[in-house]
C-alpha cells in the first residue's frame, strides 16, 4: 500500500471513531432499506436474517456491527487485511 493510501485510511477511520454509534446504524439502516428495495424490484431476495454477506471495504467495522445487531450473518474484509 502506498504512503497515500494508508495515510486516507488511517485519516478516514479515525474519522469514522468520532462519530456517534447511533448515527452510524440509522445510516446502515438507510442503507440497507435502500439495498433490500432495489433487490424487490429486480426479483431478487431481500437481505434477512438468513442472510450471509460479505463486506468489502469494512473500514472501521461499524456495518459489520450493524448487521451483527440485527443477527445477519457477516463478515468483512478491508484493504489493510
């Protein structure tokens, strides 16, 4: 990884740790409700509980936690890893 790359990721996630938990899940949740209707439209299955999904670019773990809460199935995996 470049200098430039890791200095963006060390400066995002630290950003990412002064953010308010609270807020970060209601932007998930958002997330999420937009991913689950775009796949309705397309015929496809909505994310649930039986769900296992795969976070690329996880950064700091906040969705995986997230998803974690709401008892999906996940891990992640991010450019340091």
């Amino acid at each position: 990884m470049t200098d430039i790359n890791k200095k963006y990721f060390e400066n995002r996630n630290k950003d990412l740790v002064n953010r308010k938990k609270e807020n970060i899940y209601k932007r998930h949740e958002n997330s999420i409700k937009t991913i689950n209707c775009l796949l309705k439209a397309s015929n496809l299955k909505e994310i649930n509980n039986d769900s296992i999904l795969l976070d690329v670019g996880s950064g700091d773990g906040s969705l995986i936690n997230y998803l974690s809460s709401k008892k999906i199935s996940c891990d992640g995996c991010d450019i340091n890893d």
